[in-house]
C-alpha cells in the first residue's frame, strides 16, 4: 500500500541541501519525494503555514535504560518522550544492566524499538567487556549488528594501551568511538563542579582536568590511530581549546554538548537538589562562554540530551548519595532555542543542523536531511509558540528535570517517522 | 524570663538551623545572647526551665558521636522537652530506608524538632525542605556544625569581650572539617581575622573566595594570634595520603609546648575534640592555662539551649 503525505507552506529548512525557504514537502512511501512548490493532492496535507519542517531531529546521546532499570525508563517510554520532542533517531548508551556489549543485545534494542514503533532507536555497543575498560568487546559481531559507535559511556576508558587498542581495531568497521572523557582517579569521589560552590558546601569535587587530561590523552591517540574520534558531553573551557586545536590539524574528531552544561552552573548544587547532580557535572560562566564560543565557531558537531532518566526516590536521597543524570528529553529543543537561538549564537538553520545532519554523520546513517529519496523522517516546529516545562506531562518514566516550570519556546507540532506522523501535539 | 528582655534587637524567625553560612551577624549574636541567659540555669540546683514542656526533640545520627549528641540532649531535657534517641549508620547506597522514609516515621510519631547529623552534606538542608519539624544541624559531613560554630564564638566573646579584630587561626585538616567551616563564617561576620593554617593538601580549593586568609607555616601564624583553634584529623574522610606520616604532620602542625612560648600570653587554645593528645596537640598544652578546651564543652549546653529555644519559638509560629 502506498502513503502520501504532502506538508504545505512551511518554511522549509534543510541545512544539508543548503534549503531554508517557505515551500512544501511530498513523502511517499517513507521516503522524501519532492522539496519545492508542489500543486499535486495527496493522501494526507498538513498546513505547516508558519511552522518550520525540518529534517527528524536526532539525539546522539540517551539512556533508556533497558535492559535492567525499567522502573526508570524503558525504550517504549523512552520512544514516546522522544518523538513528542521532535526526535526521529536517538542512540542509547550501552551502560544498561547488562550493558550492551554483544550482537544479541543490539538486537534486542532493535527488537524492543520496533515494538515500541515510536521513534527510530540506535544504539552504541560497549568498547570493552562489561565495560570495564580491560577486554574489547566484540565490536565486529555488533557493528554487523547494526551498533551505531561504541563507548563505555558513564565509565571512560582508562587504561590508554586498551584505549589505542579499541580506537586500532574499529579502523576495521569504519564505526565511531565515544568517550566519557574523565580520568577517575584524578576526578575521585567528586559529585560537582571542583571550586568555590563544593568548598563552602562540602562536597568533593571534580576538577575540569579531570575531563581534559582525558581528552588530550584521546586526541593524541587519534593522531596514532587515526580513526573516528567523538569526545561526549564535553563540559570545561579546556575542553574547548583542546578540541579547537585538534580540529585544526584536521583529526578525525567530533564532540557534543549538553543543554544544562550550556545553561546551568555548579551554583545550581547550592541548595544541595540532586536533580542538578551530574556527570560531568555544571561548570561556570567561563566555561558556558567557552562553550557558547565553541559553537558559534562551529566547533561543535552535534546537540545531545545526555536524557538521564532516575527515580524520584533515587533523586530524594542525599546529594552524595544520589545518582548523576538529568532527563531532558522533552524540552530538549526549547532549551536549545534558550541557550543557543535566543542569544543569537545560532540561527535556526545552524541549530537544525546540530541537532540532525551533523549527529547523523557522526553516527553513519543516511539520515538527517529532506534530501530527495532520503528516509522521510520530517519534525514540524511551532517557532514562535511559547510552553512551560510541566514534569507531570512527561511521557518519560522519569521527572529528575530541574526545568520544571521554565518557560520555553518552540514547540514540536509534529514529528512523522519514515512518512508516519508518530506524533502531534494537537491529538 | 530574662531571655524575654534580650531579643528586643531582633525578632527571631528560622524554623531551622542548617549552617551559620546563610546567618546576620545580627542573627549570630541573637544566638549568643539568648545562650547568655541559658547559662546560668545550669549554675542553679535545679537545673530546668520549662520552655519546651510538651515537646519532642529527636537526636536524629547517622555518625559516631558523644559530646555533640549528649549535649543536645542535655539542652533538650534541660529545657523540660521530650527527647528520642535515634542512632543509626548511614546508608551512603540506595538500599535500606532513605532518610527521609525515617524522617517521616519519625514525623508520623509527633515530634517538634530534629536534631541530625549525618555524613552527607546537605542532609539537613533535604530533611527541612520535606518535614514539618524544626531542623538543626549538629554536623553534616564536611559542610557546617553550626553549634559548635557557635559555641566557639560564644567562648571566644565571653573570654575576650569581643571578636572583632581579633586575629584566629584554625589549624589542621581544613578541607575535611565542617568546624572549620562554621567557625569561619561565625568568626568572620562577627569581626575576627582568621587564618586557615595547614598543609596545602588539606586546604580546600577556591579558598581566596573565602573570608579567611591562609598560611602553610604555624610558625609564622602562632606569634601573631589571640586565639588557636586545634582541629582533628579526620582520618576517616582523609582520601589518600595528604602528609606523608603522622609524625611529619605533628612537626609542622602540631601545638607542641615549645611552640606555645611563641604564643601571646593571653592566648586562647581551643579543641572541638575529641583530641588526639600528642598529634595535634601535646598534653601539656590541651590541659594547659590557656586551654578553654572544657570551657567550649560547658559553653555548648547554654548554646545548643539557645537554638533549640529560638528554633522551637519560630516553628510555632509559623504553624
């Protein structure tokens, strides 16, 4: 059976292509037909009249946390926030329990994504067995598998003999590694930001060197082994010289930032609420206008959530005692357009393609753009709309956002998935 | 009452007292002055007032302790409340009833006020904001002990009339110590110079940024000040090795007698304990003229009185 679906009359942003005109897109049969004015009918019309329609958006970094914390997230849950934010693709983090570190376990993903039928789901393999940064994993079997990277995410390798291993023998798969760039004997038992806010609070701390000895040991073993690079989640201004300096010797070397390292600081913690407990954790001004800078520049490669989905009950424990993440799945988009659009350090054409062409290079998939015959994965935002973060509307299993009660603009009107609309916000 | 006349400068309204951080001088002195009145109903026969009749106190520790705890269950019963003693190892993993599950048990039993000390930082401050109780902090991690803050400047103004421009050194395990903390905040807004003395390993980061200066040689730091304040080191939150060996450490650190004839006469030494004679500090000096180390210890009941008067009067009237 053949679908059409024709989107009128939006203004049309498709970064890859170099589009960003008012004009209508044709789907059919899950695929991009036609980008440009079309008077034909279809099956289904949507009015986008003041709406934008851009490529699916994709987040590069999430944890659904099956299998093993279902009670915190599942992927069907986690699939369902997803596509109400605008997501068509996301990567799971193989730090599940078990963690993903087979072939068998990236079909299971799969397999529970597909029932699931909300939004695609990738997922990243672990480098090293049980992600304990001492054996490979197989990362053949599960690149055949369809495993999007690898990285022990939440654990970064450490020993750097194993690290130039992992990065030496993905050369075979032309597959990307990420990493959690954190040296743990150096950050210790720190649960911030090492500084003035852990002293008078009395909390260990973990310093930003922590994070950058990490990164500067990986750049120098990319320069070796010269095989694709993606440094996660980076946090300090150090990070950013780091980066900029290995970019210009043209490494193979990617990076992402998160909303709240762009839009929180350590200050947060100072009343001691967990859901501000993260890793890395929040930094300060110096460090957001580093990463602000970052991006302008175009250092940056791609927008990720790093959405940490946790218990309530988890999060009501003591700040030492409570565990690291923030879920911000949901908002995803209008904390982008706070940090990053409204201040003018992006224009939407820029935030688009940080949050789906450029992730999706990161990753190797065809995916990403409205180019013609490319997979019809579309988002439809209500630019001008404005939302306030309410927790309690979640599709998530989990409310660890210390967003609650922001108020936000740009809203996901609709999200469709291979020529399907999984998600409206009328409906 | 006495007590009545003295708060006529400032009308008392915290419901708990967390850290002596977010704490006026005003608000400090407020403390202090209210203890004055406490003090003396321990010098009488009978030694209780009825202020906290009807109430329930519950000495809420999750860490070791003597003195803290007995003191404050002393003040309590001193001031005619009811007091529960619940001792219990913290949990630092998620398993086992959380805090706050044992907060509100305890809170379904009726109580007025929670006494907590705890190893986390930030345990008191998460227990005000999810129980009804009053909260006081006697201790939490290496953040603040805001009583023995207190009891510390209630020593020092009785002895010396005033703190300000006196110059204090707090000396030892600076980046583990919840007193030193405390004693900062209080000694600084009360007017005092203080100087954080200790190995560079165990002084916390970004200390510029605090009211305090600092100083690696006690040497130099003894000759100058007119008060002395010996911390513990707190072996049980030390990461690593910070000094090499105790014996390295009490060289350059500890208040040795030789060291104290350097010292101003009318120096005051002072403990929060418990001490551990002959590394931090020699016998002779710990029990030395100049020591107020038991005085700090008497000083704590009029202060912890104090609190749990003016937590107890401000929780019932916000209710």
């Amino acid at each position: 059976m053949s679908s059409e679906l024709l989107i009128k009359n939006g203004r049309v942003i498709d970064p890859a292509n170099g589009i960003d005109k008012e004009c209508d897109v044709l789907i059919l049969d899950e695929k991009i037909a036609e980008v440009g004015k079309i008077e034909k009918k279809a099956q289904t019309v949507i009015d986008a009249t003041g709406k934008l329609v851009v490529p699916g958006l994709i987040d590069i970094h999430v944890h659904f946390r099956e299998p093993g914390d279902e009670e915190e997230e599942t992927i069907a849950s986690g699939s369902s926030a997803a596509v109400a934010a605008g997501f068509t693709s996301v990567v799971c983090m193989p730090n599940t329990r078990p963690p993903i570190e087979n072939e068998t376990d990236i079909e299971y993903v799969h397999r529970k994504a597909r029932q699931a039928r909300k939004t695609h789901v990738y997922t990243m393999g672990a480098i090293t067995k049980n992600r304990e940064g001492v054996e490979l994993a197989e990362m053949g079997f599960m690149a055949e598998a369809g495993a999007v990277g690898f990285t022990d995410d939440g654990n970064g390798v450490q020993d750097p003999a194993v690290m130039l291993r992992a990065l030496k023998y993905a050369a075979m798969f032309d597959i990307v590694i990420a990493q959690h760039c954190q040296n743990n004997g150096f950050a210790g038992n720190g649960v911030m930001n090492a500084g003035y806010y852990s002293t008078i609070l009395g909390l260990p701390g973990t310093d930003a060197m922590a994070e950058e000895m990490m990164l500067w040991r990986d750049i120098e073993l990319v320069r070796k082994a010269n095989v694709r690079y993606h440094a996660q989640h980076i946090s300090t201004a150090g990070s950013v010289e780091l980066l900029r300096a290995a970019k210009k010797d043209s490494l193979p070397i990617t990076c992402e930032v998160t909303p709240h390292n762009l839009l929180l600081t350590e200050q947060c913690c100072a009343e001691y609420d967990t859901n501000y407990k993260v890793n890395p954790p929040l930094r300060t001004e110096k460090d957001i206008e580093a990463l602000n800078q970052a991006v302008s520049e175009g250092l940056v490669d791609a927008l990720v959530t790093d959405h940490a989905p946790h218990l309530q009950s988890e999060k009501e424990l003591e700040f030492l005692a409570a565990p690291f993440g923030i879920a911000s799945l949901e908002c995803a988009l209008g904390l982008y357009v706070k940090a990053l659009l409204e201040p003018g350090i992006l224009d939407w054409s820029g935030l688009i393609e940080l949050m789906s062409a450029r992730p999706a290079k990161i990753i190797g998939v065809d995916r990403g753009t409205l180019g013609k015959g490319k997979q019809g994965d579309v988002t439809i935002i209500d630019p001008d709309a404005e939302y306030k973060v309410d927790i309690t509307r979640f599709r998530s299993k989990s409310r660890n956002c210390p967003y609650n009660g922001w108020k936000l603009k740009g809203q996901v009107e609709k999200t469709i998935v291979g020529g399907e609309i999984r998600f409206s916000a009328d409906s | 009452m006495a007590l009545k006349r003295k708060s006529k400068q400032l009308r008392w309204r915290r419901k708990h007292l967390l850290g002596l951080r977010e704490l006026s001088a005003e608000e400090i002195t407020h403390i202090l002055d209210t203890a004055k009145g406490f003090a003396q109903i321990s010098t009488r026969s009978v030694k209780k007032a009825p202020p906290l009749r009807g109430k329930v106190v519950v000495n809420l520790f999750f860490e070791d302790s003597t003195r803290t705890r007995n003191s404050f269950a002393l003040a309590a019963s001193r001031l005619s409340a009811d007091v529960v003693e619940f001792t219990k190892k913290a949990s630092s993993v998620t398993k086992g009833e959380t805090l706050l599950d044992t907060a509100k048990n305890l809170e379904a039993m009726g109580i007025d006020i929670v006494v907590i000390r705890h190893s986390a930082a930030g345990a008191p401050r998460l227990l005000s904001r999810n129980i009804n109780a009053g909260v006081i902090n006697a201790g939490d991690g290496y953040c603040e002990h805001p009583t023995q803050g207190l009891l510390d400047v209630y020593t020092i103004r009785k002895i010396k009339g005033t703190l300000e421009g006196l110059k204090i050194a707090i000396v030892g395990d600076i980046a583990h110590s919840r007193v030193a903390r405390s004693d900062m905040w209080a000694m600084s807004k009360l007017g005092a110079e203080v100087t954080f003395v200790g190995p560079p390993t165990l002084i916390p980061g970004e200390v510029d940024k605090l009211p305090v200066k600092v100083s690696y040689s006690l040497d130099e730091v003894i000759e100058k000040v007119d008060v002395i304040n010996m911390l513990r080191i707190q072996f049980e939150r030390l990461g690593g090795n910070p000094f090499p060996s105790v014996r390295e450490y009490s060289h350059y650190f500890g208040l040795t007698v030789e060291r104290m004839k350097r010292a101003k006469p009318d120096i005051l030494v002072m403990h929060p304990g418990p001490i551990n004679r002959g590394l931090e500090i020699e016998s002779e000096v710990a029990d030395g003229s100049n020591s107020v180390i038991l005085e700090q210890v008497k000083n704590g009941l009029a202060v912890r009185m104090a609190v749990l008067f003016l937590v107890n009067q401000a929780a019932a009237q916000a209710d």
